[in-house]
C-alpha cells in the first residue's frame, strides 16, 4: 500500500554501501523501522532528508506483514539543522527524541502525542528565547496525554490547596511525589517513606504556567534559565518512573556541563 504520513526521525543507520534504515515516529503508523534505499548517495532524492530530528512528510510502501517498511518520497517540514548551529537546540531534540523513544512502543499509533511532538519540533527549529521550557511544555502535555499526571492543584497526602499555602509564606519547598503521582507540602510526607523528589516553588510556579499556556507565548515569559533546566529534569525522572525505563543521565550531564562552559565563556568574553 501506497501512503503518506508525517514522521520525525528518532534514528538513523547506515546499512550496506549507500542506504539507511531509520526509526520513525509517525502519525498514522506510531514508531516503525523504514529502509532508504540509496539514500546516502548524494545524487538520490533522499539525500540529507533522513536526518535524527527532522521533521518529514514521506511516502511508504507500507505492507502489514513486513518489519521494515520502504520509503519511496519525503520532504522536509522542518530540521533542527536549519538554523544556525546550537548545543542548546541539540540538547533539547536529544532529550524528546530520548523520551519518545522510550515511551512509545512499535506501531502504537498516538495521533494527539504526534501532534504535540511536532507541534514542539517547529518550535524549536525556530528561533526560540527559552528551549528548555519548550521541552518542559512538552513533558508536561506527555505525562497528561499518558494517564500519569501528577495533581498539582492539592497536596496529595492532605488535600490542602497549595497555591493559599504559599500565598501564607510559610512554605519554601514542595515534594512531587511518584506514586500516587502528586505534589504535597513539606512535613505530609518524608521523601525517604514515599519516593519522590524535591520541587523548588519557583520551578512548582512555572509548571503550573506550562501547564496552561499557548507554546507560541512561552517566550513572552522571563522564565530564569536555571529554574527551566530544573523542570526538564525533575519531569523527566518523573516520567521515566512511570513508564519504566531510564533516562540517560550521564549523556544529560554531559550536555549540561557543555552548556555550563559555554556559559561562562560568552559571560568572561
């Protein structure tokens, strides 16, 4: 069968003398493997479209009993590489490539996560005043759209409201715990009885933010670089335990101390 879907590239291999086999998140199909045919050799029609983090409209020959299926056409929508080179932007496709890959199964078709994936890609690929909290948009969407939400409106070992809590001045810290999947206030629950991790009230604030905003007006936030990262990390280790597998943590750290050495050199110039 004759077909056309967009899909992003998760991973690309070489495979014999000029050809590539790709992992594909699509949105008609879910994740499947396709083979290029030819496509590194510069004169193919395929050439540089495959690549990790693009955003592609493709034509397959899709066949229901086949593991791997054919591409025949594609075009790009849009490519990380297109705008001027960026550690910050690589990091960022790295962390939702890495998490939809582990979250997603072979041919589980999502339409809605396509959507938001896309939707955060185009984004990215853009200039962009604050990509780590675009991918903590995207997390925050991932988590609801997988049935593991955490509730942040009400502590979740007392039911007390959080947000007239704060308001008194008398909290400095919040607790997103994993299971049941929910933030409480200090002094309901003790992380070493419940696993969970520490949620600074500033990085607590920009989640309920996320939550509710349009990703075309995040960057009309002031979000402090930090408290951005900080969301990224405490999200993902938050997804990760639900849906059962591990996030890389020694690659996130490297990434992190690039930009941290990036950092101080653009701020000692």
């Amino acid at each position: 069968m004759l077909t056309k879907t967009r899909s992003v590239v998760l991973k690309e291999i070489k495979f014999r003398d000029q050809s590539k086999i790709c992992s594909l998140y699509t949105r008609d199909f879910g994740r499947i493997s396709a083979i290029l045919k030819g496509a590194r050799n510069p004169k193919s029609r395929l050439s540089g479209l495959f690549s990790t983090g693009n955003l592609l409209e493709v034509v397959l020959y899709k066949k229901s009993n086949r593991d791997i299926q054919l591409v025949s056409e594609a075009r790009i929508i849009h490519s990380p590489m297109a705008a001027e080179p960026s550690i910050e932007r690589f990091s960022a496709v790295y962390r939702l490539i890495e998490t939809v890959k582990n979250i997603t199964g072979n041919e589980e078709k999502n339409v809605r996560l396509f959507d938001i994936f896309a939707l955060t890609l185009e984004k990215i690929c853009r200039p962009c005043r604050n990509i780590d909290a675009v991918v903590a948009w995207f997390i925050v969407r991932l988590i609801s759209d997988m049935g593991f939400e955490p509730s942040i409106e009400h502590c979740v070992a007392t039911g007390r409201a959080i947000m007239p809590a704060l308001h008194e001045g008398s909290v400095s810290n919040l607790y997103l715990i994993y299971d049941p999947g929910g933030v409480a206030l200090p002094r309901t629950t003790a992380p070493a009885e419940q696993a969970g991790q520490h949620l600074p009230v500033p990085v607590y604030l920009l989640m309920r933010t996320l939550a509710d905003i349009d990703i075309r007006l995040i960057d009309n936030l002031d979000i402090p670089a930090e408290e951005s990262r900080q969301l990224c990390d405490i999200l993902q280790n938050y997804c990760s335990m639900h849906s059962g597998y591990q996030t890389s943590g020694k690659n996130r750290r490297i990434i992190s101390q690039i930009l941290s050495d990036q950092n101080k050199k653009i701020s000692d110039m």
